[in-house]
C-alpha cells in the first residue's frame, strides 16, 4: 500500500479568505490528483519539478516540491541529472536557480545521519530515548519522550518500521481510555474485530475504555504519535498478546 498524500496548505492559508481556492488544492490537485494511480508517486515528484522550473518559479514551492521528490526516493544523482537535462531546454539560468535550492535540500551534511535521526528532523516533537522500561510489550524498538508534565501528561510515542505494541486495554469503572494523535509517518490502529485504521499526521484516535486494541508503525514507515491519557476512576493498562505477524503481515 503506498502512503497517500495529504495536504493542507490550502485550508490553513486561504480557507477563510478563498474556499474554493483551498478545496482545489487539498482536495482535488493533492487529494485526487497526486493518489491517482496511473503514475507512480515518484515520477509525479520529477514532473512538478520540471513544470516549475520551466515556468520560472523558484521560491518556496518549488522548495517543497524538491523535497516532496527526496522524500519519495529521488537521489542526488538523479536530480542533478532532471534538473541538468531540463536546463538544456529551458535555459542554463534557470539551471543555476534551481541547482542553488536543490543542493540545500540534498545537503550532503545529512548522508552520515541515521534513519532514525533524518526522521526526527522531519517532526516537530522529539523522539525520545528507548522505550526501555515497556519493551517487554512491543515487537520491535520504541521511542519515548514526555511532551508535558503538567495539567495532563502528554507523551510522543515512536516506532521504527514495523513496530507495534501488543494488543492491549485501558481498564477503568469509568471515564477512562486514551487520545492518539499521529504527529509523523505512518502507522495503524486496529480494535479487536475490526478493521484497522490507517494514521498519517493530524489523525486523531479516541479509544475508550475497556477495549482491547493495539498500534503501530506500518512495515515501511516510521511512527509517532502523542498518546494522551483520559482521567478515569481505577483505570490500569492490561498488557495482552502479542500482534501475530500473520496479522500484522495482512494489514500492506
């Protein structure tokens, strides 16, 4: 399943002030256009790339598009290729635009990071450390950072591809369950019996007491999400099984 494209520029920039404007580009050119199927997300990527930069427009944009083609798997050698092969058509001074925003973006300062840290630069909240002291109920390597002490604890959690905790519930006689809000990457939540969900960045799960559920990252994506916690009377977590890579395996 590849990740779908989610935008919200529109809305956040001009939903008051130009609504239809707003619904075009999140709903229609990101929403409908981008997940068409036909042309691999990728190729999109090169071909927004060579539209801006044969009409002339190098501010941030274009920026975000160069990104938006790393982030889809254009390397360094690659783009230095497209922009070079388009420059030969559209002019060398556009060439030397577009190579000067092009080599922050493939900074080579950032070859030497880890998966780990290229993914924390692309999140607001921290990751955190090892979510050492929970490990027992989590297939594969969490991450763990307290976000707010105060009023209500409020904690980023992390997953490496594939991670998952176990399947679990949050007991309470009343009130009870726990807030999740994706805040990066990809991931899943799943109730028991149900269908999963998918989870991309401004998700937001409300789980209620007292029923059996797990999440986490999807195969290919790291994870984060805040996990809130809701005031209830004798609440406790109950760790249950593990999720079976059968039926985390069906979820792709």
């Amino acid at each position: 399943m590849s990740e779908k494209i989610v935008q919200t520029a529109g809305r956040e920039s001009l939903g008051e002030f130009a609504p239809m404007f707003a619904h075009l580009n999140d709903d229609v050119l990101f929403g409908e256009v981008w997940n068409e199927k036909a042309i691999p997300v990728k190729t999109k990527c090169i071909i927004t790339v060579v539209s801006l930069m044969a009409s002339g427009i190098t501010d941030s944009s274009l920026i975000y598009h160069l990104e938006n083609a790393k982030k889809h798997g254009v390397t360094k050698e690659e783009i230095a290729a497209i922009i070079t092969h388009t420059a030969m058509y559209v002019g060398w001074p556009a060439g030397w635009a577009v190579f000067r925003l092009a080599k922050d973006v493939w900074n080579e300062e950032t070859e030497g990071l880890t998966e780990k840290d290229k993914y924390q630069d692309s999140i607001f909240f921290p990751v955190g450390g090892p979510n050492d002291a929970f490990a027992r109920y989590f297939s594969g390597q969490s991450y763990l950072a307290q976000i707010s002490k105060e009023q209500i604890p409020v904690f980023n959690v992390t997953f490496e591809p594939g991670c998952r905790n176990n399947w679990h519930i949050h007991k309470a006689e009343s009130g009870g369950g726990q807030m999740l809000i994706c805040v990066g990457g990809r991931g899943y939540y799943q109730e028991w019996g149900k269908d999963a969900i998918e989870m991309l960045p401004g998700s937001v799960i409300n789980i209620p007491a007292n029923v059996k559920h797990w999440h986490g990252a999807a195969p290919c994506s790291w994870f984060s999400h805040l996990a809130i916690e809701i005031t209830g009377t004798n609440t406790e977590n109950e760790w249950l099984e593990p999720v079976s890579d059968e039926e985390y395996g069906s979820l792709e």
